[in-house]
C-alpha cells in the first residue's frame, strides 16, 4: 500500500462507506469536505475542543458484518489549524498494520480495524452521554431502527406511563432527543412545566437535548426549569439546563444566558464553564462576550488562561475574542488577568 497523506486518503482507497461526526463540543454530523480542507491546511476545525479536533469515524471496507469505529483526537496549532505531525504518524502506522490488503479488508478482519486504535495516542474515549448521542445520530441517519431503550423512555416521558426512571438507559434519551418532532417535545415541556419530573431527570434530558436543538416550548421549560433551580441553590441542575438550550437559536435563550452573566450569584465557574462549552456560539455577540469574559477573570477559581484559549480556537469566535481583549480597560478583571498570563512557547 502506497504511503498515505490523509485520513480521507485512507477511506477513499480502502473503498469504504464513511460517516464523520464532530465528538468534541458536541456530537453533530460532520461534513467530509470540513475534514478534508482541515486535513489540506485551508481551514480551522469549526468545533475544537481542548485544543484537538475530536472526531468518530463510522466505516465499513468490504463485507465487513458491523462498521469499525474511530474515535481520532487531532492536535490543533495556536491557530486552530492541524499539526499534521501526530496524524501522519498515524497515517504511517495504518499501513504498516493494514499493509496491501486494506481494500479486501472483510468481515474478519473488523476486529482487526478497530484494534489498530488500541493504545494509539490519537485515540480517545467520549464520555458515556456522547457515546449515546453518537449511537442515536448515527442509526436515525441511516435510518435504522432506535435502541430497545427508546420506546419506554418515550412513554415515560409522555406521560403515558409511570416507570422507575432507574430503569431507564441514558441511550433511551438520547434516542429521544435525536428522533421526537416538535409535537413530542411541546408535549415534554409541559410536563416539565407541571413538575413531573425530578432533577435528575432533567440533568438527564439536558445531557442529550445540549447537542440538539429543542423546540421553542422545551427551550422556554428548560430555561424556567433552570431558574427554578437557582431560586433553589441547585447549581448542578441549573447548569444541566444552560446546557441543554445551548443548541438552540432562539433568541430567548441569549437573553437568558446575558441575565444569568449579569447575575454576579449565578456566575460560578461551573456556569461559565457550561456557557462556553455548549453554548459557545451565544457568545458571538458584542455584549455577551466583553461580559462572560469579565465575569471569568472575577473568579480566582476559573482557569481564565484556558478557557479564552479554547474559545479563541472556534473559528467564529477568534477575531471577537482577541478584539475584546485588546479593548480589556486598565484596571479591570480582564486586564489585570492578562497581565498574570504567561506567554506560551
């Protein structure tokens, strides 16, 4: 096998049938061409996380019986750009373990392609809701039936029938969240709106619905729901639910996220953490950011360095950031911060 400059080399010479998903700051379908410009140097990962571009790739080469499963972490430069050193060690790797015979690759050899990721220092390993998530995307797309989980999570959660929620799996949920219409989901709001549900039901919906994006009623249950909890000093619930409406383009939720920023009470570092984690693209905005970045810098607690150097790396955020920074006032949280900040080298 000839030398591999790209992963999508890989997959167009082995003849494989691929889907990418982003597993970073959320689990959503990844286009091929956003990996391939990425790969060429053209362009920023659009959603890095913690300085990698973290991907799944789901494929199958020949008659392989179930698809192999890559989860890739790809270092990302100061930019946000790949550094290409660890993928082409990869790259190498892959052709040395695979050699000649990766495009006649078949059923017995799935084992063999997903043990290549075993001890690879590109590998990683989501987190048990992102698994979830990533399971759920992946047969709704193509068009495979739910888990055994969906359906008593879909009657508990109409409503329609009284099950221990113990019972229930977060795969379920997450099924849920990927496959319910508006309809179901107006309906699941007014239950929440009844308070027919604990918290830690909510926590887990959150989980899920912070990678989609909810209809206009469960944004509205959710945001009232989480204001609930802060009446209550239920910060963890509280943070579930910025999370959950992080997807979401509703103006309301913006609103919500400016209020909550306003609130010195509310913005401990597990909120501001939960707003620059899945609701990073509510920070596009010339208010909200000069405010989050602020309400960071007052907390001694919050690693301020790290989070503004993560949040610099979104593509659309970047020029913001750096702007906003450089207009931090003398004599400010932000200024002073700055100035406590090491150059990297």
């Amino acid at each position: 096998m000839q030398a591999l400059n790209t992963l999508g080399e890989f997959f167009e010479r082995s003849g494989a049938e691929v889907a990418l998903y982003h597993m970073g700051r959320r689990v959503a379908p990844c286009p091929p061409e956003t990996l391939a410009g990425f790969e060429r140097g053209e362009q920023p990962w659009p959603e890095p996380w913690q300085g990698q571009a973290r991907i799944a790739a789901l494929f199958r080469i020949g008659d392989m019986a179930e698809p192999a499963v890559w989860f890739l972490a790809l270092p990302l430069d100061e930019l946000g750009l790949l550094s290409p050193a660890s993928r082409d060690g990869f790259l190498n790797r892959l052709v040395e373990t695979l050699g000649r015979n990766v495009a006649t690759l078949g059923q017995d050899e799935t084992a063999q392609v997903e043990h290549f990721m075993q001890d690879n220092p590109l590998a990683f390993t989501p987190s048990l809701s992102f698994q979830a998530m990533l399971n759920a995307r992946a047969t709704a797309d193509q068009s495979l039936p739910a888990s055994q989980h969906f359906e008593p999570v879909e009657a508990y959660l109409s409503g329609q029938q009284s099950i221990d929620w113990q019972a229930l799996g977060l795969q379920g949920v997450a099924d849920f969240a990927v496959r319910s219409d508006a309809a179901a989901q107006d309906a699941l709001a007014r239950l929440i709106d009844e308070e027919r549900f604990d918290a830690e039901v909510i926590r887990a919906l959150c989980l899920c619905f912070e990678h989609c994006a909810p209809s206009d009623a469960l944004v509205t249950a959710l945001i009232d729901r989480g204001e609930r909890a802060a009446r209550t000093g239920d910060v963890e619930t509280l943070c579930a639910c910025v999370r959950g409406v992080g997807a979401s383009l509703q103006d309301a939720v913006g609103a919500w996220y400016q209020s909550l920023l306003e609130d010195t009470a509310a913005c401990g570092p597990d909120l501001l953490a939960a707003i620059a984690g899945r609701g990073w693209t509510l920070l596009e905005d010339a208010t909200r950011l000069p405010l989050f970045l602020m309400r960071l810098a007052e907390r001694p607690e919050a690693n301020f360095a790290d989070v503004v150097r993560d949040i610099a790396l979104i593509p659309r955020l970047r020029l913001l950031v750096l702007m906003t920074l450089r207009d931090a006032p003398e004599g400010g949280s932000v200024h002073a911060r700055l100035a406590n900040i090491a150059p990297r080298h």
